[in-house]
C-alpha cells in the first residue's frame, strides 16, 4: 500500500495567484517543493510530447527544489502533476517567469532571486 503525501500547508491554498493563465496550466513538481515546503530552486520548461494523452493539459514547467539528487528524481512516486497555480501558492516568486517559451530554465541563486539558465 502506497503512503499517502502529507503537503506542505502555505496558508494559500483556495487564492488565485496565476490570474489571466489562458492556456495549457498542468507542471510537475517534486516532493522537496509540495511536501517538504521548500522553495522552487531550479524550474524549466520543456515542449510537451506530442500525442501524449497529457498534452492539452500540460505547460511544459517542471518544478524542483534544486536539491534533489539523481536517485531522488528517479523515484516518480518523488513527484507529481499539479495545476500551475498550485505550485503558484508555494511560490509566487514564479509567477513572472511563467510565460518564458519551451527551452527556459530558471536557477535561484544565493540571494533568492531568479536567473536564466542555458538548457543543455
């Protein structure tokens, strides 16, 4: 039998954060950022796969804490799929750099503020 997650509670959970989001708003987040309350540390945004049964659902964003190891990234049950807005409420620091095209990432740096990465 699986556990259950217990989230990360952010006092935010019924606000509206990502207003005026017209398209695609499915991401991927681990369990560093939904259940051990960590802030996003490191964010990319990939081209959803064509035909998938996913792709009208999904952004393209895919959220870690920056932290997590290759093991760690792994495990799927160490992830999961939730609406943009959700991961909004975690971190609203996110939300201006929502509408980068495919091919962005993000790394925060020691000052906790957001800088643009090459994706190689």
């Amino acid at each position: 039998m699986k556990n259950k997650k217990c989230f990360f509670k952010t006092g935010r959970e019924n606000e509206l954060i990502l207003k005026d989001w017209e398209t695609s708003d499915g991401c991927i987040a681990t369990d560093r950022i939904t259940v051990d309350g960590m802030p996003v540390g490191y964010m990319y945004r990939e081209k959803p796969k064509e035909g998938a049964w996913f792709e009208e659902y999904d952004s393209g964003w895919r959220f870690t804490a920056g932290d997590e190891s290759d093991e760690y990234m792994s495990v799927t049950e160490n992830s999961g799929i939730y609406k943009l807005n959700t991961i909004c409420q975690y971190d609203s620091k996110i939300v201006p750099l929502l509408h980068a095209p495919y091919g962005t990432a993000y790394i925060r740096d020691e000052n906790g503020e957001f800088q643009e990465e090459s994706l190689s």
